[in-house]
C-alpha cells in the first residue's frame, strides 16, 4: 500500500515537472466542458494507455517498442488534425474535409452550435495523449521501472503504473478545473471564445511538433533532471517502508542510557527496533566464507551490505565498508555484503569474485542472483545497509551513499550494545582513489544514462534508434545530455554492441567524473579505445582507466573512469572511439 502511495504522489508531482507540458494544450482543449462526459473519460484513457504501454516498456521486448511506436505516430497524427480543426476550419477543409469530419466528430471538435462532448471521444483523446505522454524519469518513477525489472510481469507492477499515472490524471484534473473557470469567465466578459479557440489550437500544433521532434523526453527531461527530483527523493524518505520490517528511522540515537548514581547499568542504544532480521538463505554461492545463517550470526553485530559491481554508488560506498570491517572485526561486528545484480552480466559468479578481488574486499559476499534476499528485506536501492543487533533485530537502515559517520556511530552502538568495552574513537577516512572517490555533487548536472533501448533517453544520434538490429549510426554535436552513436551498432534491451571497429560514441556533460560501463563482448578479447574531450586528448583530465592521451583498453565487463577534470568543471563534449569491434556499453554515470 505504501508503495502504491508513493506512485500516486510521484505521478502527482509531474505537474510541476517541464515534461507535461506538450500534453497540456490536449488537456486544456476541453476546458469548459462536462466533467464527467468530458475530462473524466480523457483522463482515464490517458492514465490507462500510459500504464499499459509503460508496464510493456518495462518487461517486454523488441516488438513493444515498435507496437508503441506505431501507436505514437498514428496518435500525432490525430492530434495534428485536431489542433487544425482547431486553429481554422477553413484549413481543415481544404486540406482533408472528409479526415477532418471524422476526426471532429470523434473528438467532438467541430465549433456547430449546440455540439456536445460524448465519453467516447473523449476517450479517444485520452488514449492519444497516453501514446504521446513520456514523463521524466524521477526517482518514484525510476523506483518503480526498477522493481518491474527485477520481478518481471506482474499485478503489482501495473497497480503501481496505474497509481503513478492516476496522480499525474488528479494533477491534471485539478488544473483542467482552475483552467475551465478562468476560460469561463474570459467568455462571458470579453466574448473572445473564437481567440481562445485558435490559441488552443496554436497550442496543440507547438505539443504536437514537440512531440514528434523529441523535445518531451530531450530537451524537457533535462530541465526537469533537477527539478522534481528532491520533492521525489522527499516523498520516497518520509513515506517508503520496508515490508518485510515494518516502517524504520536513519536516525541515530545519541542518547545513552544513564545508570543511576553508584549503579552500573548495561547500555542500550536508542536506535528503534524495526523488527528481526530476514533469513539469508536463498544465496546461490558464497563468497570468502561458507554460508551464513541468522542462528550462526546470534551474538553478532551484522552489517548487510546490498550492492552491486557495475554501480558507481555502491564503488564510492565500498571503501568505507572496508574499513569498517577491518576496524570493527575484533569487537564482534560481521559485515556480509549481497551482491543482486541490476545488469545481465553481473549474474555471472565469475564476475563477481573478479569484482570482489579488484575492489579488495576480505568480507563475505552472498550472490544472491536470484534477488532471494532482497526480496525478502523488502529492498529497492543500490546501494542498502541494514544494521542488525546481537539478537537478530534489525535496528538501522540507510539507502544511497553518504551518511557514514552516522552509520558508524550506530555500529559502535549495537557494539556496545552488544558487550563490547570500546572506546570512542573518530570515524573511519579512506583514502579513496579513482571511481571510488566522492562525488563532486555541487557540480553535477549530468545524471545516469543507459544504452540499452529499455531505458534509453536523450539519443542525439541522426537515425533514430531501432532495437535488436545492426544499424550505421552517426552524430554531431549532441547538446548537453544527449548521446549519440557512430558507426554500425546493434541496440539491445540492456546494451549497444559495436558490429564494426572505428565506432564511437559521444555525450556532452557536466560533471567533474564520467565513468562508462564496458566490456569486451562474446568474444571476451581486449577493446582498444581512445577518448577526447572537446575534441582533443583529456591530458590532466583524464580518469584513473585512460592515459594523458586518452588510450585504454576494455579487458572486462565493469565500470570504468574515463575523465575526472582537474580543474574547474564546466560542460565538455566526450567521445571515445573503440579502435576494435564487440564491445558492449550499458550506462554512463558521473561524479
């Protein structure tokens, strides 16, 4: 139910969000009339098609793509011819009086006297702009993409689409509302009907070319990229609950019990009890120990570390889990990280202990591939911690990076909780190199990107993108974050696939880090590649796996740091180049 609520807010948010916009005029075009014969019937096939066609996107293939392709042009093209009527009905006429006819009398556009709305056309407009409207990926959003591709088709992901598009639906009701009256009114005291009509129509046309150009998930997305995000991340703090542990604090106690004068009294920390921890078994291997159960770990503090290679939040996380498990070990505290894979290739148990030995890390590793132990902790996040006392009770969570002071001093807690005879002492500082340094976030305008035609945004490339087959694609200058291909690549679900040596790839960022995912294909031989940054070698730009002269060589599927900009940041145009075929690129991130 939390969930479901989460993704009515974030639906609801969208409102606030550049991305509505093209769909506006549609909305707003039957300001005035009947609710219930009118907005009512537009608005539920707008939320009904979005969440189809999204709940499709997320656990379908190749041929949903297409399908909502189709459906997305033929949808611009009604629209076109609705915004027409509109504007002129003259134009109408002379350009297709017998399309136009049946249009206006679907969609109840015709300007007779007396006409009126029927439900029926108006569900037809609704199911139109559901076909158009592509809202920004925030985080709810994202959240919930994420958790269909995890778990695959089901109820609870449509119910959750359904719910996100439903707040979106309310959003828009309520302006369509406000917008009515102030039409209204301009009606009565100014007689202008015939103006407000060609402005509407003026208006549908601007959404209608938008759309077909791209502009609602290029341009738009990225002045929404900072916009509703921190409402969205607000939403997701206050109100998301862990199922398998009911609802639980971040919040560190400071607070310690104080024993009465002359008494001795055990501490107890003031961390809440957020219920017992959940089983650990349904890992498929183990790594750097045998299997763990909760029996085995009673008596122990128990880090839980969910992470993943590829992610460059859970590689800047790492260092601290290192250290808190070489600190801590001697006072009772066992840290396991669950290794749940977010890409194809991280299933792979080879890739995981090559990932946990370049990342140095002594502790045990659950693979939990099958997403067993996730599920059963209720967790959505890369990178998660959860902290569990002596006696098996969960007592701390923390999602994302950061907060490690605040989560070490709840280790030292539940340690001394625990028995432990302690001493204060300063939190850990790693010295962290390369990827696994801190971010730059006051300079970062670039977010996470992916490839793979799944979820693929902002493609910059003169062709457009077509799934699952080998294609020649070439690029100019992409505007800031976009991406594009040159060459003959082959777009899959999760990744693009370099056919023919010499491709390349480009994107214009702004951060102070870009990291790329990598790897070397099928074949498993070295990609050579060579990157430029504004067109030449990145010489002190360059990142921890690139040379002065912007070489290096893909010898394994991970995450590699190609820039890291020594002085001030500002918006660069990157390109790399693979001097050999077969290599895989999934995601950009940045730091």
């Amino acid at each position: 139910m939390t969930l479901l609520i989460i993704a009515y807010l974030g639906g609801a948010l969208t409102i606030l969000s550049p991305c509505i916009l093209p769909i506006l005029p549609f909305v707003f075009a039957r300001a005035g009339q009947p609710f219930i014969r009118s907005t009512l019937p537009m608005l539920t096939g707008m939320a009904a098609t979005f969440a189809l066609v999204a709940t499709l996107a997320a656990v379908g293939g190749s041929w949903a793509i297409h399908a909502n392709e189709y459906g997305r042009f033929a949808a611009i093209v009604l629209l076109a011819i609705f915004g027409v009527s509109l504007l002129s009905p003259r134009i109408a006429s002379m350009v297709a009086r017998p399309v136009v006819d049946f249009g206006n009398s679907l969609l109840n556009a015709s300007d007779k006297p007396g006409s009126a709305p029927t439900a029926a056309s108006s569900l037809i407009l609704g199911v139109a702009t559901g076909l158009l409207w592509a809202p920004c990926a925030g985080p709810i959003l994202g959240l919930v993409l994420t958790g269909a591709a995890l778990q695959g088709a089901n109820i609870q992901t449509t119910l959750l689409l359904v719910a996100y598009a439903a707040g979106a639906a309310t959003s828009l009701a309520l302006a369509l509302i406000a917008g009515g009256r102030m039409f209204a009114a301009l009606k009565q005291s100014l007689g202008i009907s015939e103006r407000i009509r060609q402005v509407l129509g003026a208006a549908i046309l601007a959404g209608v070319a938008a759309i077909a150009l791209g502009l609602d998930t290029g341009f738009l997305a990225r002045l929404s990229y900072a916009s509703t995000t921190a409402f969205e991340q607000a939403v997701l703090d206050r109100l998301h609950a862990n199922p398998a542990a009911g609802a639980r604090s971040e919040a560190v106690g400071n607070g310690t019990t104080v024993a009465a004068a002359g008494a001795m009294q055990p501490f107890r920390s003031s961390l809440p009890d957020e219920g017992y921890a959940p089983s650990l078994n349904g890992a498929v291997e183990w790594l750097n120990s045998p299997p763990l159960t909760t029996e085995q770990l009673r008596g122990k503090v128990v880090l839980v570390d969910f992470w993943t290679f590829s992610c460059i939040n859970c590689i800047r996380t790492t260092p601290y889990v290192r250290a808190w498990a070489e600190k801590y070990k001697e006072q009772g505290l066992v840290v396991i990280g669950v290794h749940a894979p977010e890409f194809a290739f991280e299933k792979k148990i080879d890739n995981v202990r090559r990932a946990v030995d370049d990342f140095k890390i002594g502790y045990p590793v659950a693979i939990d591939k099958d997403y067993t132990i996730w599920r059963a902790f209720g967790n959505s996040y890369w990178p998660a911690h959860y902290l569990i006392d002596a006696s098996g009770r969960i007592r701390y969570h923390h999602f994302g990076e950061g907060n490690y002071d605040q989560t070490e001093q709840a280790i030292q807690d539940l340690l001394r909780e625990a028995g432990s005879d302690m001493e204060a002492s300063a939190p850990v500082a790693p010295d962290a190199k390369g990827a696994e340094a801190g971010p730059d976030t006051k300079n970062i305008r670039s977010g996470e990107t992916y490839l793979g035609y799944k979820r693929a945004t902002s493609f910059a490339s003169r062709e457009n993108l077509r799934a699952d087959a080998s294609r020649q694609y070439s690029v100019a200058e992409p505007t800031l974050n976009e991406w594009g291909l040159s060459g003959i690549w082959t777009v899959g679900a999760e990744q693009a696939t370099l056919d023919q040596a010499n491709g390349g790839i480009a994107y214009r960022f702004s951060a102070r880090d870009l990291h790329l995912v990598l790897g070397p294909g099928a074949a498993a031989k070295p990609v050579r590649f060579k990157v430029t940054i504004d067109g030449k070698a990145p010489g002190a730009d360059h990142g921890a796996d690139t040379d002065a002269g912007g070489n290096g060589t893909v010898t394994s599927t991970r995450l590699y740091q190609l820039i890291r900009q020594s002085g001030d940041v500002e918006a660069r145009t990157f390109e790399i180049r693979f001097l050999d075929a077969g290599v895989e690129a999934y995601a950009f991130t940045f730091g």
